[in-house]
C-alpha cells in the first residue's frame, strides 16, 4: 500500500489577483481572494493521517490514513468510500470489483453506490472485511473516505481577515468544538440571511422607542462581520451563533433604558443560548462609571461570564485625540474596540487608526479603546429591505451585501475573534479572554502603544491559539468586586474604587506588573503608564455635558 504525505499539498493564505479600487482601499470589490476550500480537506485528512504507519509497495491501493486499521478492526462495520480505477482501467472495472468482493464476502448494508462519470471510480458502502479485499486488487488505485462535508468554503475577498489574523482561525480552531453565541445588541439581525442561516439561534426585540419602522440593516451587518460564513464574505468566526437583541429602530435610534434591558435579557438568557459575548456597535450618553446604568449593566454581564464588546466611536477629528465618554465604551472592565485602516495590504505592519476613531481617557481616567479591529470599507450582509442600502445604493458590493466604515464594525471582528477563544477555552473569564487579545495584539511598525489602535490591532490567530490565559488586564479592578448575596452575582464597588484611586495612583499597578505581558509585541510598560490617568481624571474640563446625547449609531457617513 503507498503511503502519501496529504500535509504539503496546501500552504495557508494562498491568494489570487489583486486589484486595486478606484477609490481608497478598493471600495469593496474582489480585491483578494483566500483559496481554503482545498485547505480544509488537507487539515481534515492530516488529523487522521498520524494514525497509521503504511508499507510501501506498489502492488496495493492506497487508502485513507486510517482506514485499513479501522476496517481491520471492524470487519463488519460500514465504510462510506470512494474507490478509484488504476490508469487504464475505468469505471465499470471498478464496479465489477466492488461487486466481486461484495459476492465473495457478503455483508449486511454493504452496496455499490455512485458509477462516476468525470473520475474512473465509484462510491459505495463496504463492510470492514470487504475493504480489506479490495485494497489488494490489483486494478484498484485508491480507496478514500467518503467525507462528510461540512462546509463549503471559507473565504473572503477583502483582506481584513488576514489583517485581523481570523482567517487562521477559520483552520486551527477545530469545527468540532462547541462554539458559543454572540448577542448582538443592536437593530435587529435578519435570521434568514444566507450568510447566517441557520445560526441566529434567537431574537428578542425589546425596542420602545416609536421611530423610524423597518429593518435598518445595522444589526444584520454587524452579525455578518461577526459570524457570517458566506464564501467571498467569511466573517471573523463562521461557526459561532448569534442571538439577536434589538434596541434601536429602523434609523438606529433609541433609548438607553432599552440597552440595559438588553443585559437584563442577555443575564437572564445566557444559560439558553451559551451566550459568552454581546457585541455593543452603539454608544448612548455618558457619566462617569461610578454613575452610569449602562455601564453597570455591562459590568453585570462581564463579571456574570459574558464577554462585552464595544466599539469606541466614530468622533475623533482628523486623528486628534477625542476621549471617550459615551457609555458603556467608558466601561473600563469592557474591551473597548477602534478601527484600524488595513492600508490595502494583509500585513499589520502598515496598518493605521482611521482618523475618526475615538481614543483618549474616559471620565475616569481610563484609557480607551484597548485594542483596534479593521474597521473601514467592511462588506457585510444586509436585508434587501434595509434602509441602510436605501440611504447608500452606491455601497452595494454583491445583492445582499454592502459595504460599511466604522468602530460598528471592527467592534464584532473582536467578538468573533472572543468566541473562536471561547470554544478553544471554554472555562476562560472574561478578564482571560481580553487579557488574551490584547497580549496578542500587534502595534503596526511606528505605533507607540498609546493612541486610537490601544495597545494594537488584534491578531486573532494569536490570540485564540497561542495566548496564556494569565494574562488580566483587569487585575487591578478585581479587587473591588464581590460578590452580592441578595442577587447571587458579582459586582463592582464605584465609591470603594473612589477612594482608594483617589489617595493611591499606583491602585492599577497590579494590572501591568505581570510577567504574563511580557510575551506582549507591544511595550506594556508604556502602556501600564498610559492605562489609567489620575491627571486626566474628572477635574478636567472635557468631562461635562458633552457626553449626554444620544446615539452616535447613525453616524454613518464616514468613510
Ligand atoms: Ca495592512
């Protein structure tokens, strides 16, 4: 029996043409394309293939890694295969000889399937015992599994996912783990979209406020980005589910009390759905934390073991340093998200902030956002009904699908990027799972770890498969959170925060002291001096009315 290598038929991240666009970063037309269809059938051969040990010789076919040992030991067991004709010899000569061994060693079940026509073989069903005998006629050239296939492809002809390092992940993180659902807080997400059919696996609506009617098309993008797994249009992570919470009307308005009754629905919802993250592309007034309802909301979801996802906004000016004040981006406990611009190449190296993502210090001295997903020009799906593609007929890249720029949607790459740990960890925190995309995160050459990309722009192989877990990028909060015995849920102590920051600055330190950072491409220790300000803390002048209206969700003509 020969014995094939199927491990180096295929190198990762193989591409074809590039084109550039007529404006920016290519406008979302086909730029790339990521060729994995063939990839996924080498990893799936290669885990079966360290199995077996074959002899050389010539005289026999060659069958799956595996394979014989299987049917050796299951001589009456059911094989679904595909066996191929030697050269010269054709379809129906393999047919005879599956129907010889059938004759010669009969066995329950076992049948004589497909007759192909563009290959010289067939397909059937052979008991142990049968495969045996087949393998050793001599007109037979191969006896293969007949592989379930679970999926088509994964691939996306924009380079973000490379920039965002999830197409990795698309492989190394085995299908067969349980992968958790995201909530999506927002406008709504279509269910029947082809790219997330049949994973919206629930929806509430718990929209009060009687705006515009209609789906806007927000939430249905954002879910796609997430966990879309269309080809052309792969997302972030195609396995996992989404579940989504509406809050925002047809124009993405809405009531902020209709935000914390999402977490309330997510608290009291998790267990259903394996809900392990909620993606929040939306930000709605802003106090200190201390104060806020929606932060405390959000914080009741993180330290329950739901991962909280926010995009930071989309007001900085020209790059300047906006600060960050909406809620819950102010968050500290939260991984706030900017957008990074992919500069048209898949390498981080080049990348930078897109001039309109927020970054700065919270009411509270927090530096915001900690890390930075591609966040301009993202395909997405949308219902053809969305009011979006009414309001932007010229961003339509495929039907169904447009294009977007904003934090909104580098905000559910890093949720996609937390379920795909989740599924390789599942027992992680929330504080593991953002300690291990920030520890991965990388700083494109030039960046300084302490502007609009955080500490980087996220590197999601990294993060899923190669990160500690020790990492906590919150040890310094932790010491403020019990556990509430009335509820049975654990919370944050504001006013013990207060004091103790208020007479002690060096209260973060335990945060960045880790020798867990120290695999950190970036400089942790000008990011551990960055991270919390007691300078830029409420005294300042910035911290005042300017953060009390309402949703920035509809700022939706940047590019
Ligand atoms: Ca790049």
């Amino acid at each position: 029996m020969r014995h094939e290598d199927v491990g180096r038929r295929g190198t990762p991240g193989t591409t074809t043409g590039e084109v550039r666009g007529n404006a920016l970063w290519g406008g979302g037309r086909r730029t790339l394309a990521v060729t994995l269809a063939a990839l996924l059938v080498v990893a799936v051969a290669l885990v079966a293939g360290r199995v077996q040990v074959a002899e050389a010789s010539d005289a026999d076919a060659y069958v799956s890694p595996g394979l014989l040992a299987e049917a050796a030991a299951s001589p009456d067991g059911l094989f679904d295969v595909i066996v191929q004709a030697r050269k010269g010899k054709k379809t129906d000569d393999v047919a005879d000889e599956v129907t010889k061994v059938q004759k010669d060693e009969p066995g329950t079940g076992s049948k004589l399937k497909r007759k192909f026509i563009s290959i010289a073989g067939t397909s059937a069903t052979l008991t142990g015992k049968q495969l045996l005998k087949l393998a050793d006629r001599s007109e037979i050239d191969s006896i293969t599994r007949d592989s379930k296939v679970e999926l088509t492809a994964y691939t996306n002809t924009q380079l973000w996912p490379q920039s965002a390092g999830v197409d990795t992940n698309w492989l190394s993180v085995p299908a067969s783990l349980t992968y958790p659902a995201i909530a999506v807080v927002d406008s709504g997400v279509t269910p029947s979209l082809p790219t997330l059919s049949p994973r919206v696996i629930g929806s509430v609506n718990l929209k009060t406020y009687a705006g515009t009617s209609g789906a806007y098309g927000h939430g249905s993008l954002v879910a796609s980005i997430a966990a879309g797994a269309a080809e052309d249009y792969t997302s972030a992570e195609p396995r996992a589910k989404i579940v989504s919470v509406k809050v925002l009307d047809g124009a993405g308005q809405g009531y902020k009390s209709d935000i914390i009754a999402a977490c309330d629905w997510i608290l009291q919802n998790k267990s259903t759905y394996n809900i392990r993250v909620a993606n929040f592309s939306l930000n709605a007034g802003g106090e200190s934390f201390r104060y806020d309802a929606l932060d405390k909301a959000v914080e009741s979801l993180w330290l329950n073991g739901v991962v909280v996802v926010v995009a930071a906004g989309n007001y900085a000016v020209e790059g300047a340093q906006s600060n960050v004040g909406y809620a819950p981006a102010n968050d500290p406990f939260v991984i706030t998200v900017g957008a990074s611009d992919i500069a048209n190449t898949a390498s981080r190296a080049d990348d930078f902030a897109a001039p309109w993502s927020a970054w700065g210090y919270t009411q509270d001295g927090f530096f915001k956002p900690e890390v930075a997903a591609p966040g301009r020009r993202m395909n997405g799906a949308v219902p053809n009904s969305a009011n979006l593609l009414t309001q932007y007929p010229d961003r339509v890249v495929a039907p169904g699908y447009m294009w977007m720029s904003g934090t909104s949607f580098a905000a559910p790459v890093v949720s996609g990027i937390a379920a795909s740990i989740l599924a390789d960890h599942p027992s992680w925190t929330p504080n593991q799972v953002k300690g291990a995309i920030m520890e991965k995160a990388v700083a494109p050459t030039g960046y300084a770890s302490n502007g609009a990309l955080g500490v980087g722009v996220v590197n999601g192989g990294g993060a899923a498969v190669e990160a500690s877990g020790l990492a906590n990028p919150n040890a310094g909060l932790n010491q403020f959170v019990s556990l509430n015995s009335a509820t049975g849920r654990y919370e944050f102590d504001g006013n013990l925060w207060y004091t103790v920051a208020s007479y002690d600055p060096a209260w973060n330190a335990a945060s960045w002291s880790s020798a867990s950072w120290s695999s950190a491409s970036w400089s942790s220790a000008s990011w551990s001096s960055a991270s919390w300000s007691s300078a830029s803390w409420s005294s300042a002048s910035w911290s005042s009315a300017s953060w009390a209206n309402a949703s920035w969700a509809n700022t939706t003509d940047i590019e």
